[in-house]
C-alpha cells in the first residue's frame, strides 16, 4: 500500500521543531507581542510546552520579552534574513563588502549600511556600527521604505523603467514632509540621481536624520547594492563633505572586490 506522500514526509519529522515554527509563525502575526496564556490558547500546547520552547528560543536570541511580559520576534532573526537574501545570490555581497563597511566605519566613525532591493522592498543586507559619540545606530535585517531615503533612492533610480512603474504604482506614504510621494517628482529626484551618481537623504523617514548613498556595482557592471551612511540632521557642512565623499569611496572599493576578490580587499 502506497503512502501519501505528506503522511509519508510526517514520519521524517521533529515534532518538537514543528511546534516551535507554529509559535514563531503565531508571533510573527502579532507585532505587539503575545503573552504565553496567548500562545498557549492559540497554540493548544500545555503552558510548560510553551514556556520551555521561549526558554530556549529567547536563549538563542530568537525571541524576546518585552517589558509588559509579551514575548515578540528577536533580533537573531533580522541576522539570518540579511544572509538569506546574500545567499540567493550568484555573489555573496555581505561578504564581500563587510571588511570594507567596518575599515569605513571606524576611520569615519558613523554606522555604515549596504542595501539590495528583492521581491519585498528594500533590505539592510550588511552594516557596521560607528563609534562615533552620537553616531547612529544600524542592524542587518532592517526593511527600509521603497521610496524614502538615500539607499532606497539610489536602488530605484537604477531599475528598468517597467519595474519602477511597478514600485512606484503603491502608496507612497509620507514620513515627513520631505517625503516624497508624488511619482513625478520622485522620477524627476530619481534622474538627477543617476546623472550626480550619488544620492542624498534629508530627512524623509525621520525629520533627524540625514544620509548619502552611492552605488555598488556587480562584475558585469550593474548596480546591485546601495552603500549609506546615515547621520545626524545639523552636521556641519564640512563634515557632510566627507560623509558623502567616504560613502562614493567605499561603494567604489566594495565594488571593486566584486570585480576581482584578488585585488580588490579593503586595506
């Protein structure tokens, strides 16, 4: 008698992994958080099933609890997506460009990012942390908004004309009054930014923070990451200067060593 075969793949299973996807899933729904007679109710596992499996998934930093005693989707996880998204590709961008976000991020001493835009939006694919006294903070994992913002910016204005309709054809929400939500006028900033070859953040997801961006080319020479830098609003123009010079430089070195891995190392 044949098995079905989803019968079959059953019997080749962890129960105790299935229940912990179903808790993470039951999670992920929930931004706010669910406490554990909340997961317990919808989870029909016994209160000791639930609290071992958040025991163990907050040890790995997984999960986390929050103040009010609600458990939400932990950092590791941001971590993880940020591979996957390098994994899927043919060059292992957060490879290749980590050694050069960390020498920029110490020598400049601000948070440094590396974006790619996939099927969901924009993805804080790579980062490094400035030590810089008021430098801003970055994670791997981050989802950043299609339309706002340096590095978004410069992956939009670098897409074939139909698959930008296609990004722009959404709702384009404003964050700040910068914000730009009117297509003709994010196509007109677009064009501009592929003529200066850099783009420029003024505050249009938050009204204190700033960013330049410049683009990181594949071996066949198309653009397939953004490299920013975000900052604080108020910076002094010199040191916007050399903000927007480090983040030009850098793209071009991260680009580089896609180009020849051999010769193209951050020093």
């Amino acid at each position: 008698m044949d098995i079905p075969e989803e019968a079959g793949a059953s019997r080749h299973t962890i129960p105790a992994i299935d229940r912990m996807m179903e808790l993470l899933a039951a999670l992920e729904q929930r931004a706010e958080g669910l406490s554990i007679s909340d997961l317990t109710a919808r989870l029909g596992l016994p209160r000791t099933s639930v609290y071992r499996i958040l025991n163990t998934l907050q040890r790995h930093d997984m999960v986390r609890r929050n103040e009010a005693g609600s458990y939400l989707l932990g950092r590791r996880l941001l971590t993880l997506a940020a591979h996957v998204a390098s994994q899927a590709s043919e060059i292992d961008l957060q490879a290749a460009s980590q050694p050069h976000l960390d020498r920029l991020a110490a020598e400049l001493g601000e948070g440094v990012k590396l974006s790619v835009l996939d099927g969901e939006g924009v993805l804080v694919l790579a980062t490094a942390q400035g030590r810089r006294e008021y430098a801003l903070t970055v994670a791997p994992g981050q989802r950043m908004p299609i339309h706002a913002g340096a590095a978004s910016k410069m992956l939009l204005a670098h897409l074939e004309p139909d698959e930008l309709e296609r990004w722009l054809a959404r709702p384009l929400v404003a964050f700040t009054p910068r914000t730009l939500t009117d297509p003709r006028r994010l196509k007109a900033e677009l064009a501009r930014i592929r003529r200066l070859g850099w783009a420029q953040d003024k505050g249009e997801n938050a009204p204190s923070i700033q960013a330049f961006a410049a683009p990181v080319h594949g071996p066949d020479g198309a653009m397939v990451a953004a490299l920013s830098i975000p900052f604080l609003a108020g910076t002094e123009a010199a040191r916007m200067e050399a903000i927007r010079m480090a983040a030009i430089e850098a793209a071009a070195a991260v680009s580089r060593t896609l180009k020849d891995p051999r010769t193209g190392r951050a020093a």
